[in-house]
C-alpha cells in the first residue's frame, strides 16, 4: 500500500520501490511507532475529532499488532515502503474505515521525527547503564591497584610515577563526561513534534501537551517546520557516541600496547583474545583493535549526518531518511564494543612487578630528585634541574639507576646530597607525596574511585 498513490496514474518502477524503501532500516521502530500513534488516537478522541469508539478500537487493533510483532504471530512484510505504512495498512485490514482515521492531523513527517526520538529514548537508556557498568568496572580496578606503581608517560616516554589505579581512574572521569553529554542530548531531544504536521501544523484543533504527556515528553515543539524538519538531536547524540568511541579506542590502544611482549603491564584472559593461524605462539588482543577500528565507523556516522543535513531547504527533504541509518549505526556500535570491553576488563590480569620494574628503570623519579635540592637543599629550581640531569646522564653511562648510583657519584656533581636523597626518589614515596587533590597518591585514587561509584550507583 502507498499512502500516497492517489495522486499518481501508474504504479513505481519496481526500482524506485527499492530505492525509496526504509523498511529494513526502520522496522526496528514498531513498538515506537505504536505508542506514538495510540497516544495520537487517544488525543484525537479526547479532544472529540474521531469517536471515542473509533479511538479506542484503533488502540486496541494496535496493542494487538504490537503483540503479535513481539511473539512472532505477524512477521513485518520486507516490502513495505516503510515501517508506518506496515502498520497503518495492518491496522485498517483488521479494523475498517476507523483504521483509515488515525492518520487524521498527522504526517508521516512528523510521525517520523516522534519515531526517531522515541526510539533513540529508549536505546539510550540501556547504553547509560553499559557505561555505569564500564565505569564500576574501572572503579573496582582503581581501588586494588590503587598502590601499584607504574609509569606515567607523555609522548609514549616514562614521565613520572603513577599508579595502575590512578590510570584506570582517568578512564572512568572521561566516561562520566560521556554520560553526561548523552543526558545533555536527551534533555534537548526532550520534545515532542507530533502536530507539526508536513510543515505546517494542521486545523484540527489538536491538545499536543496531552499527546506529548502520553508519550512522556517534557515540552513540544514551538515551530512546525523546525518540528519536521529538525534532526539535530541525531547529530548531536552521534557526537556524543562518537566521543564516547573516542575514550574506548584510546583505553584499547593502551591495552594493546600494555599486553605486548615490550610492555607486558597486562595479560588479556584467553575468553578475549585469539590466535594465529600460523603462529602458534600468538595471543592477539582482537577485541580490543576492533574496538578501536569501529571508532572510525562512527566517525563516519557523523559526518554523514552533518553532511546530509548542511544543504537542506526547510522543511523536511527526503535525504532526511538516512539519518536513522547512521545514527541507529553508531549507537548500535557502541553498545556493541561494550559488550566484551567490559568482561574483559573485569578479567584481565595485571601484572603489578612488570610495571613497578618499568618505573625504576625510566628515570621516573627525576622530578622528585630536583624537588628534594631544592626543598631539602635550598637550591633554585633551574639549578637542581640541571644538576638533575647530568645525574641521569652518568647514570645511563654507568647503566645505572637513580636508586641504585652510589651517594659519591651524587657528591661529586653536587656535595649538597646526603642519604636522604634515597627516600626522597623512592617511586613509592614519589606517588604517596602526591596527595595534591586529582593526584595519584593511593588514598586520593580511593577516595576517587568511591566518589565516581556513588555519582554512578553501585548494582
């Protein structure tokens, strides 16, 4: 059935059928197209421009069809234009002429745009809690090891010492941000566009603020052209998965580095890694690299919305079918790198003497050696960092460590060092000394972690 065909004197090139077909795209939408056009027809009854009779037989003849798609009673037919024709023309074979009424005061444009919002609703609320249990994952990781040592790095260099809790811990602040962007889109998605029309909202003395109460929506559109017409919200939410995938790939590139046999900070659990087809000797962090490989999937999902959407006229235009495609796309993405990330995680072994042998070995402690001259010592912070320096230079000719070279090896660049530059450069002294607050000394990455889990709840 075309709910459009009475306008035309020949049937669509069977071509241009294909071609114009959403039905394997937006089929996912039926229970959001239901209850977006029961609480219609209740409106249209309440406000007395359908019987309430008719009304009420349209919601029932909808519950029906909704309940019949969910046990697999009716099987939605591959070739309908889309999912609203599928289920308008359903509905009208089971119920008559009331069925040909709940389509009064309506477009399929702004059936469309309710349907997307609905259904981007409820995605979303299960990928929030996918994030929160990332999130409790990290945490619960932060607090037992929130004293193993490892090195920090800037430019892929041993900088300064942290701890494996503290790393985790950053991982865990960028994701809350994440779920705050989606809470941030789901607010501005918060608004209802049923009434808008094609265009221009319609005659029929509609109630919208009972429409958009039935269905849950804080506010209702305020234009109708912007009301069909607006897609923001599918950009705006793929932003805020794509940063999402941001976090995810970079957390992976460092997995995937740490389980290297050059770092080997971690090993992945056998149930998240593979193997080689000719090396028997391989253990491949796959799932992690496809984690960071789909990102750029959902980059993409972006950019083709923003380009889609850049040129268009108001109001709607028929380019607008593609964005439940790519955003369905990257939520769908999304969800499905968490699925495994989160497990694996959760049973990765990490292997806190590789990491604490790391950090003795990268000079790690040079900033602490200069602080102590001129803390302990009195000395100007440029001078105390060049002495530092030269230290580290004889200590990479001697093959030496800054724990391990001899006190006259210190005296002879400078006689202002005494024992006590061995405690200052301990790496466990290093890192409990920085109790600056957002510092990784162990009981600030506790006090973190407990932190973020009471923001996120616990399960």
């Amino acid at each position: 059935m075309k709910l459009w065909k009475g306008r035309f004197q020949k049937e669509a090139d069977p071509k241009t059928n294909d071609f114009n077909s959403s039905i394997s795209i937006d089929s996912r939408m039926y229970r959001e197209d239901i209850e977006g056009s029961i609480a219609h027809a209740s409106m249209l009854g309440e406000c007395g421009i359908i019987e309430q009779s008719e009304s009420e037989k349209i919601c029932a003849g909808l519950r029906q069809i909704r309940e019949e798609l969910e046990s697999g009673a009716l099987t939605i037919d591959p070739d309908a234009e889309d999912i609203h024709t599928f289920i308008e023309g359903e509905l009208t074979a089971r119920i008559g002429d009331a069925g040909k009424r709940l389509h009064t005061a309506r477009s399929r444009n702004d059936q469309v745009a309710l349907d997307v919002r609905l259904t981007l609703r409820g995605e979303f609320a299960g990928l929030k809690e996918q994030l929160k249990s990332l999130i409790r994952v990290l945490c619960g990781k932060a607090e037992q090891y929130s004293e193993a040592v490892m090195p920090g790095y800037t430019h892929l260099q041993r900088a300064q010492p942290i701890t494996f809790g503290h790393h985790m811990m950053a991982y865990a602040e960028m994701l809350l941000r994440d779920l705050s962007r989606f809470d941030d889109a789901l607010a501005r998605m918060d608004v209802m566009p049923l009434g808008s029309g094609a265009l221009a909202g319609t005659t029929y003395p509609l109630d919208r603020e009972l429409t958009a109460k039935l269905l849950g929506f804080s506010k209702v559109s305020q234009n109708s052209l912007d009301g069909v017409s607006d897609r923001d919200f599918c950009a705006e939410i793929a932003f805020a998965v794509s940063m999402a995938m941001v976090h995810l790939s970079r957390l992976c590139e460092e997995l995937v580095l740490w389980c290297s046999w050059e770092y080997k900070f971690i090993e992945l659990d056998d149930a998240f890694s593979t193997g080689s087809s000719i090396m028997p000797q391989k253990k491949n962090p796959d799932i992690a690299e496809l984690i960071r490989g789909k990102s750029g999937r959902v980059f993409g999902d972006l950019m083709g919305l923003l380009t889609m959407m850049k040129g268009l006229p108001l109001a709607y235009n028929k380019d607008m079918q593609e964005d439940k495609e790519a955003v369905f796309d990257a939520v769908d993405t999304l969800k499905l790198c968490l699925t495994p990330l989160i497990p694996m995680l959760q049973t990765m072994t990490v292997l806190e003497d590789t990491m604490r042998n790391a950090a003795a070995r990268g000079f790690i402690n040079a900033t602490d050696c200069a602080d102590y001259l001129v803390a302990e010592k009195g000395l100007p912070f440029r001078d105390a960092y060049k002495i530092t320096g030269e230290l580290v230079a004889l200590c990479i000719a001697k093959g030496l460590t800054l724990e391990t070279l001899p006190l006259e090896e210190y005296q002879k660049i400078c006689d202002s060092f005494d024992e006590g530059v061995y405690q200052a450069i301990s790496l466990e002294k290093c890192v409990g000394g920085r109790r600056v607050l957002g510092g990784p000394a162990p009981e600030n990455v506790r006090f973190q972690a407990r932190r973020v889990l009471e923001l996120v709840g616990k399960e």
